[in-house]
C-alpha cells in the first residue's frame, strides 16, 4: 500500500520534473562555459568605472572627515 501512494509522485518526477530539470542544467553550463557577451563585458567595464568612482569619492570623503572630526572612525553609531 506504501509503495502505490510513492509510486505517482515518482512517476511525474521521472517523466516531468527531471527532463526539465537536466535541460536547464545543461544549458546553465553551456553558457556559462561560453563567456561574456560583448553587452555583458561592456556592462562589467561600466560597473568597474562606476566602482572606481566611488571609491574615490569615498577616500575623499574620509579625507574630509579625518580633518574636520578626526574621531570619527571611532564612533560605533
């Protein structure tokens, strides 16, 4: 009696849920094997300018504050 209530949800997984399953795999990993895209590696030099950016506006920023309230870093508000 066990097995019969185990044996549709089985079923259904075998015959649906893992084709699916191994053909989104596979796909991921073709992709991800093929490297950026041109769109994508525009984007990741755009982000890496932005970070640079904000890196500098950063240290000046600290800059700033290390001169006009040289305790700061210390402060845990």
């Amino acid at each position: 009696m066990d097995m019969d209530i185990l044996m549709a949800p089985i079923i259904i997984f075998m015959v649906v849920v893992a084709p699916i399953w191994l053909i989104l795999h596979y796909r991921s990993k073709r992709q991800v094997s093929q490297g950026l895209t041109e769109e994508e590696y525009s984007q990741l030099n755009e982000l890496i300018g932005r970070a640079d950016k904000m890196a500098k506006r950063i240290d000046t920023l600290e800059a700033i504050l290390d001169s006009e309230a040289p305790q700061w870093r210390g402060r845990n508000d």
